[in-house]
C-alpha cells in the first residue's frame, strides 16, 4: 500500500453531474440524485483499504449526522476491480449493507468520475455547496492506522460547519490513503 496524499482540486471548482451504477440499488442513477438541501459530501472511497476501513464505522455515524444537518454523502469507488476483486461491485454492496449506509455506493468503473475530480486516494473527500462547488477537499482528522490519534472527523467537521455558517475553510490540509488503483499498466490514469 503506498501512502498518497488528494491532489487539492482547485476550490471553486463545480462537479457536473454524472451517473455511476449505484451497487446497492443496482441501478445507473445520478449523484445529484442524492444532494443535500445544505450541501453534499463525496467521499472516494474502496472496500479493502486499511485507511477506510479504519474510518468506517466512525464515517458511517458521522454522515448519518450531518445528513440531519442537510449534508447529504454520496461515496464512489474508482479501483480497478479486475486487478482488485474485493472492491467489485457485489462486494460494494455487501458492505454497504453489513455498515448500514444511508448513502449510495457508486461504482466509478472506468475511472472518468475520479479523473474529472483529480481524486488520487482512498478516502478523499470532496464537499460541496448548493450550487455543486467545491468548498472543502482534504482529510478527515490527524487519525490513521497505529498513530493512536483518536478518529473525530475534526477537520471534516469543521468544513461543514463553516459551510453551514457561510463562512470559508481557511486551513485545508490533504487527505492521505491508499492510491486508487488505476487501470494503466504503471498504476497512473492515464
């Protein structure tokens, strides 16, 4: 596992919408689908990295709480499945599942969604305002696996409230994961 840090997409940037096959419904359906009155949260996301899986019980409560807030989170997976089969779709959605998402579990299969948002890790979150602009892209919190910092969401949080007061984020600090697992020959989109 190489440790990657988000490539910090531009702030500002607006997120077109995209349909994706949603693993749970089984369905191609649109993001924009699933927006929040307040704002959405996209999270790039995989089921076999040891930094989402770390996260995940936590990131399961922490969306269900801001979706009251009307953050609403849309999750996308862009590994590629033939070379990662625990990330494929049925397996998306048995995780989806067995967590009890309250969120939809997107396969990115050919990668265009992840190459649009210049993902680069899993997690990566991406968050977004009314109007589909990015507001906030970076980590979670200082927490990772064996540094025995305690998993808040603090910087994520933050994000949100800010949003919600209409104010900026001033310090964003990248997220660091697992590269996704692109479907190139040297692990690059190409």
């Amino acid at each position: 596992m190489a440790l990657t840090p988000s490539n910090m997409l531009p702030l500002g940037t607006t997120i077109s919408n995209f349909a994706l096959l949603n693993t749970i419904s089984g369905k191609t359906e649109n993001w924009e689908d699933y927006k929040g009155n307040e704002g959405t949260l996209i999270i790039f996301m995989c089921n076999h990295c040891p930094y989402v899986v770390y996260l995940m019980d936590h990131l399961v409560k922490f969306t269900k709480a801001n979706a009251l807030k009307g953050i609403k989170t849309v999750a996308i997976s862009s590994n590629d499945v033939e070379k990662y089969p625990a990330d494929g779709p049925e397996k998306m959605k048995n995780l989806a599942t067995d967590k009890h998402f309250d969120f939809p579990y997107f396969l990115d299969a050919d990668q265009s969604v992840a190459k649009m948002m210049d993902a680069a890790c899993t997690p990566d979150f991406y968050l977004l305002n009314k109007d589909n602009a990015l507001v906030y892209r970076g980590r979670y919190d200082q927490a990772r696996p064996g540094n025995d910092i305690a998993i808040t969401g603090e910087d994520l949080q933050e994000a949100i409230n800010d949003l919600l007061a209409n104010r900026s984020t001033p310090v964003q600090y990248p997220s660091m994961g697992c590269n996704i697992k692109w479907k190139t020959e040297d692990g690059f989109p190409s």
